[in-house]
C-alpha cells in the first residue's frame, strides 16, 4: 500500500510538470496527449495491482502483477527504442539531402 | 560517347593527385567528391583542375557516388564510372570496364575481383575465404543477386541506367543496393575481371554485418 502510494506521489509530480510543460508550449499537444495518457495508464495500473494480480494468475503466469508490468514496460523500451533509431534514420537521410544540395549547388 | 568518372574522396591526400593522374586520360571529365575531408584532399583536386564537388561534412561512400552521379547525369555524361579514390583499382581496367555499355553489350558492368584467380591471389585470405562468400550468399538470399564480386566498388553504367538506379544507403551498404537496383531493373549486365592492389583490409566480417543492418533498418524505413 505504501509503495503503491509513493508510485502515485510521482506519478502526480509529473502530471504537474507535464501541465507546466504545455502552459509554457515547451510540448505540443500531442506530446502531451501522449504523456498524458502514459502516466494516467500507469496510475490505474498501480491502482489496479490486486486485480492485475488475479488476471495474471488466471492466465497461468506464476509471476505477479507487477512483474509482468515490468516485462511489458521493458518491451515498450526496446520499441521506443527502436522507433528512435528510424527517426534518427530519417534525420541523417535529411541530412544527406542538405549537404549533396550544396555539393551540387551552382555546378 | 562522352565517359564521366566519379571518384569519392575521404582523407585521401596521399593519394589523390597521383590517381588524377592516372584516370583523367581515361575519362572525358574527372568528377572528385571530396567527403568531408579533414586533410588537404579537396586543395590538391582543386589545384589538379578536376570537377571539385564538396560535402561539407562527411556522409559516406554511398552519399558522395550519389553526389557525383547526379552531377554527371546533370551534364551530359553518356557513361559513369565509379572508381576509388585509395589507389586500389587499376585505371587501365577503366577502358575494360566502358567498353561492353559503348559497343551495346550491356549497361551496367561490374569490375569482379574473381573472374580471374590470378586477380584475387594476394586477397587476404580471411576475405577471400570466409568474408567474401558470406556477403555473397547475403546477396543471393536477401536479394537474389548472383554476382562473383559481392562488394565491387568499380563499376560503370549508362546514363540511362545511372537515371533509374536509385540507392538510398550513404554508407557502404549502397554496393549490394546497386546490384539488387540493377536486378530489379533488369538490365544488361556484364562483370569484367579487375585486379585489385590489396593496400589494407578494407571491410572486415563487422562491416559486412553493418551493411546488413543498414540495409534491415532502410527497409523498415521504407
């Protein structure tokens, strides 16, 4: 219960700072819809740890809950992750483009 | 039949002025893509009086060729040649390499280290035994290109083929895309044997699992 607590402690500080990160348009509105629904899902993940507990069970896993949350959130990283590399992919195409423009520029 | 050759540079003052030397009475115009060099490769192809073009940072081998390519197609180049700018092609093997695209044998040629056992005896042996035929069964399966040399860099094709031929890959994964650009277009295609002076590894197994990754990632990006 105390840790549960202490999760949503955080959770809420950074709703607050989210809030304060969209009043000073430091993100856009999808980013913070994005974040938004992030941490409202974990909020109701921890609030929902005995039920999740029971689900699991019942799906055969011997781990508990919040075991099983923290393979899932591994294998949500890994996919950012990789998201990540097909950005940075794009970018360096960019970049390329900019730079063979120049090469060729007045030629 | 005008003959354009691109020569992509990266750091390669020792070099440079001697292969001008040698490949400028091969072609009608001498095109150097200077990649970002940090050294005086860009002075001396400047003061040699050769096509200049500059990336102002460097973007690989694959980006500079693209560079010099479009450059040549822009101008009137009837056929392109790739060619390396480390001294480890023979110039000479240029006029082998043009000549099955101006007699209307093929259009595209490649220049293959293999043809002749004789050309590919000081290979190291690491690439020749093991590398070589795993970047060529990568070729085959992933891309059902059937070529002797997997990762030949010395190559000429007609402009008409240089126009359709597209290569997205920067970096040193642009020689397999060539090859499976080239399929899919169904060109002409000839090999010629080249000899290659060996001056030092080149693309060792790490590189070659690179250039599969690059090519993973630019397909997922696609």
């Amino acid at each position: 219960m105390l840790q549960q607590t202490i999760a949503l402690i955080i959770i809420a500080f950074f709703l607050a700072r989210l809030y304060w990160q969209k009043q000073k348009n430091y993100i856009g509105l999808n980013e913070f819809i994005f974040w938004l629904a992030f941490w409202i899902l974990a909020a109701g993940l921890i609030i929902a740890l005995k039920f999740i507990d029971r689900l699991v069970a019942g799906l055969g896993f011997s781990s508990s809950g919040i075991e099983i949350l923290l393979y899932l959130t591994v294998t949500v990283l890994f996919y950012f992750v990789f998201r990540l590399r097909l950005k940075l992919e794009k970018i360096e195409k960019d970049i390329t483009k900019i730079v063979e423009f120049i090469a060729l520029k007045d030629k | 039949m005008k003959i354009f050759c691109v020569i992509p540079a990266f750091n390669e003052e020792k070099n440079i002025a001697a292969i001008i030397n040698q490949v400028r009475p091969l072609a009608d115009r001498l095109v150097i893509v200077d990649d970002g060099s940090n050294d005086r490769t860009a002075d001396f192809a400047a003061e040699a009086g050769v096509i200049l073009l500059k990336h102002i940072i460097n973007r690989g081998q694959g980006a500079a060729l693209r560079t010099g390519t479009k450059y040549c197609l822009n101008n009137g180049a009837d056929i392109i040649v790739h060619f390396d700018a480390d001294g480890q092609f023979l110039s000479r093997d240029i006029k082998h390499i043009t000549a099955p695209i101006k007699n209307g044998a093929a259009q595209v040629v490649f220049g293959s280290r293999f043809l002749n056992s004789e050309h590919s005896a000081n290979m190291p042996i690491l690439k020749k035994y093991f590398i070589m035929p795993l970047a060529k069964a990568a070729n085959k399966i992933f891309f059902n290109v059937n070529l002797t040399d997997p990762q030949s860099g010395f190559r000429a094709m007609s402009a008409e083929a240089a126009r359709k031929i597209s290569w997205q890959q920067d970096r040193m994964a642009h020689c397999s895309e060539i090859m499976f650009a080239v399929k899919n277009h169904n060109f002409k295609v000839q090999e010629i044997p080249i000899k290659v002076i060996y001056r030092n590894f080149g693309q060792n197994f790490f590189g070659g699992l690179k250039i599969l990754q690059d090519l993973f990632i630019a397909m997922l990006v696609n």
